[in-house]
C-alpha cells in the first residue's frame, strides 16, 4: 500500500469530483504548484491508485436503461465454478459491478440493460446454462437516487 499525505488525499477528492480538472485548477485547490499537482496526479496513476479515468453517461440521453441487482447462487461447484463465473461476468458488458460475497448469495451483481428482453438473453446465456448456478433473484431499481464511486478521503 502506498502511503498519500494531505495533498495526495486533496488532489484525488479534486479527481474524483471531476477528473477532466487541469493541474492548474487542482493546485489552485490543493495549494501546490501546477508542476507539483501534475507530478504527484502521475504518480498516483503510475503506482496503480488511480486505476481508472471513465466517462459517465446519462443513460435518459441514450434512451433510457433499467438498473438490476441481481443475487446468484451457487448449488453446487466450489473453486473452478466460481473462478469460471468471475471469468464470464467479466465479458457481459451490461454487467457493471459484480461482487464475490458472504452470505445467503455468492454473488451480487448491478446491470444496466435496454430492457427486460435484453436481460432475459442475459439470463439464458449466462445463467440458466450454468449447471453450477442454483438459483438467481433480480431486484428491479424503479429510480436512481445515488449512483457514484467516489472513496471518501480526509485531509489530515
């Protein structure tokens, strides 16, 4: 783990906010020098802390997209089936988020898809030809309220 002192902590609440900031904006924030900003927001980037700049789009602009959460359990399997799974899910694009967890579910999953046609090839792809799978529950997200990844950082 890389150690990250106030100013470090500062210009990532600064990128995280919008990361599309020049390192003159940001050490305006911060109270360091533009040089300064941009070799530590490097450094940040090149030691693996900053491990990805993405663009957020609003799905109401490109048509509207239904939110999913879905649980999936496992009957049976063990280590090569849940391997096997983490593997696929990482080739479903509307697949977004998906978590490996403790509890009655194994995995929790948050899609974005066009529609209820769109996850039902989903499911028929991906789960129902799954024999490890035993069952799956999809919670359907009538609106978004909060939607975000920012890490909470205090400046000491």
């Amino acid at each position: 783990m890389t150690e990250h002192d106030s100013f470090d902590i500062k210009i990532m609440n600064c990128l995280q906010e919008n990361s599309r900031q020049t390192a003159e904006v940001i050490a305006a924030k911060v109270g360091l020098s533009p040089a300064a900003t941009q070799r530590r927001i490097k450094a940040l980037r090149d030691n693996g802390t900053i491990r990805k700049e993405v663009a957020i789009l609003c799905p109401d602009a490109l048509g509207g997209r239904t939110t999913l959460i879905v649980q999936v359990n496992f009957s049976c399997g063990g280590e090569t089936s849940i391997e096997t799974f983490k593997q696929q899910m990482l080739q479903v694009p509307e697949v977004q988020q998906c978590y490996y967890v403790t509890g009655e579910f194994d995995f929790i999953l948050v899609m974005t898809v066009k529609d209820m046609k769109d996850y039902d090839r989903i499911t028929r792809k991906w789960f129902f030809k799954n024999p490890a799978i035993g069952r799956f529950q999809t919670i359907v997200a009538i609106d978004t309220y909060k939607q975000g990844f920012n890490i909470p950082l205090n400046a000491a």
